[in-house]
C-alpha cells in the first residue's frame, strides 16, 4: 500500500508539469495490477520491478519523442468503451471481498462474511446513490467520496464499541507513520545491478507497452467525456507518463499509468484544468508525510464502496444499451474486448476487440 500511494502522490506531482491533458490523473490502475503481481513474483522481488519501472518509463520517454501516440487513434470506439466496462467489472469483482470485510479469494468469501465492514459498504454505497438528489450547493462542499471516508470512520469508531460490529485491525488502512523517516525505511529502492539483467528488461518493455496502451486509450476515453470537448496531445502524454514512470521507479512506488478510474471520479466532481491533479498529488504527499494516522482510521470497505461506484459507472447498463443500439458492429467488438480484459488483461482484450471489430466491419 505504501509503494503505491507514494507512486499515486509522485505521479500527480510530476505529470501536469508535461501534460497537457486538462482532466487526466495518473497512478496505479487496475490495468496494471495483474502485470505488477505476477512479475513481482516472477522477478523475486518488489526492488527488481522498481527496476523494470525506470527502464519502462525510459522507454515511453522514448515512445512519445518518436510520436508513435497516432496511432491509438486505429482502435475503434466499440473497444475503448469495452475496455472501460472491463475494467469497471474487474474493479467490482476485486473489491467485493474487501467490502464484506474477507482476506481470502472470491470463492471462500461468505465463509469470511464481517457484519461490520459490509454494513459500511452498504451505507456508502446508499450515499453514492442518493449524493445526485442533493441540493447542489451541499454537493460541492460535500463530495460523495469524501463524505464517504469520513462516515466510514465514523461507523469504525461507533461499531468498535459492540463485539459483532467490531472492525479488527485487518480491515483498516494501513500506512506507516512518523513523517518522511518512516515511509522511507518501509520503501524498497532498486539496485543497480538490477538493471543489467535481461529478465528485468524484458518485464520494463511489458511495462512500458501495457502502460503506454492504457494511458492513451483512457486519454482519448476522458478528452470524449470532457465537455469542453478538448483534444489533448498523445505524444506529449507519453513524455509525461514515462518521466512519471522514472520518478516512481526510484522512490519505490509501482509503476502507474493513466488511471480510468481516478479520471472519471476527477470528471465527475467538476475538475476543468491540470491544476485539480496536481493538487491531488500535494494532498496524497501530506496525507502519506503528515496525516497517517487519520489515514489509518478509515475503514477499507469504505474505499471499497468508492471503488465500487466508479466500477458501477464505468460500466453502466446505459453503456450497454447505447453499444447495442448501434448494431453488431459495435456490440460484438465491445463485448469481446469487456470478456478479455476480465479474463486475461487489458491488451490482450485490446488486441481482441481490434481483431473482432475488423471482422465485424468486413
């Protein structure tokens, strides 16, 4: 957790000073977790990946100077909106086991079943549902996530005083605290032997491809949701996203990439310019240097609900609806890439939808 909430707050510190995508955030996103576990486990340890990081970041520097960012533009818009329900049921399905308070797999999940954790679940997630009929001057000063870490907490705090209410120590969040000392030492950093080897290299193209996909396809995602209906420059994204990528590398945070998710939820609560990133990003480093302590005090189903709602509208039934109302065409290619980005990864359910769009058309 600590690596990425220091990748989340670098990320936002350093991309808007490229960038010149007005609603874009950055950090770690679901389309990389797969990428990120198996090749931690693959390369024997998180140092080596904070490695592959740092040559994966070169390497879009690299991506972006040689202006290869054109080419997203082939995808098809069937696949980008298959590939963002994919990745709002995967965040759905991840997140259900923290919302009912499990550490365990999605198949001995009820053998787990927390009263306390899914009842903070269910009254977030209420919230969310009736945030939208508030009088409008409440919802600016209250955000509905914000409300939501905040209520969360306060549920903990009254529930830790009935037995079968009771959060235990595993359902919280847990960030070290003690200032900059502390999250330091909780840090890995790479070694520069870590850099010579092959497999390490190998993993940092993995990387730096799967990172690059997703930042562009997500870029053009949020600049068709933005309502101002700016078109943001891709190449110059990917100069952002691969210096974003070396930074994180040497502080020890995991890689990040343009995140969907944080996108939608910064579209969502009204952010016009780059200023709304970046000033995420000094509010995460405060957080993580001065705050840990509050952090701590939040509940994890309470993420979860959040998480949980932005999977919700990512793929909302209306998504399906307006796919299958514009033919086969499009619904085929949205439906296969949404089954292989659950299945197996973001790229391969890119590939996929590409390919089945490509039949479709013939």
């Amino acid at each position: 957790m600590v690596s990425g909430m220091v990748a989340a707050a670098a990320a936002c510190l350093v991309v808007p000073f490229i960038s010149r995508a007005p609603l874009l955030v950055t950090g770690p996103a679901a389309g990389m977790t797969a990428i990120v576990l198996q090749e931690v486990h693959l390369l024997g340890g998180l140092e080596r990946l904070l490695a592959a990081t740092v040559i994966a970041g070169a390497l879009q520097v690299a991506l972006g100077l040689l202006r290869t960012g054109r080419f997203v533009k082939l995808v098809p818009e069937s696949v980008l909106q298959g590939m963002l329900a994919g990745i709002g049921i995967y965040i759905i399905r991840t997140q259900c086991h923290v919302a009912i308070g499990a550490q365990m797999g999605a198949t001995k999940q009820l053998a787990a079943f927390d009263p306390g954790p899914l009842l903070i679940a269910c009254v977030s997630l209420l919230l969310f549902a009736c945030h939208r009929w508030m009088p409008a001057r409440w919802r600016s000063l209250l955000p509905a996530e914000l409300s939501v870490a905040a209520l969360g907490a306060l549920m903990a705090a009254v529930f830790a005083k009935w037995p079968t209410l009771a959060l235990r120590p595993e359902h919280f969040v847990k960030m070290p605290s003690g200032g900059w000392n502390a999250v330091r030492s909780a840090l890995p950093i790479p070694a520069l032997a870590d850099f010579a080897m092959p497999r390490v290299w190998m993993v940092a193209c993995t990387i730096a491809f799967v990172a690059s996909i997703e930042s562009l396809l997500t870029l053009r995602a949020i600049d068709g949701m933005d309502a101002l209906k700016r078109t943001s420059p891709v190449n110059r994204e990917l100069v952002a996203q691969g210096v974003a990528n070396v930074a994180c590398g040497w502080l020890g945070g995991i890689p990040v990439t343009a995140s969907a998710v944080r996108s939608v939820a910064n579209l969502q609560l009204g952010a016009r310019e780059r200023l709304s990133s970046l000033v995420q990003g000094v509010l995460l480093a405060a957080a993580v240097l001065f705050e840990a302590r509050l952090l701590n005090l939040i509940p994890l189903s309470a993420l979860a609900a959040v998480l949980i709602w932005v999977g919700f509208r990512l793929a909302a039934p209306k998504v399906w609806a307006q796919q299958f109302r514009e033919g086969w065409g499009s619904f085929v290619p949205f439906l296969g890439t949404l089954i292989a980005v659950m299945s197996t990864d973001l790229l391969n359910g890119v590939v996929l939808g590409i390919v089945l769009a490509v039949v479709s058309g013939l």
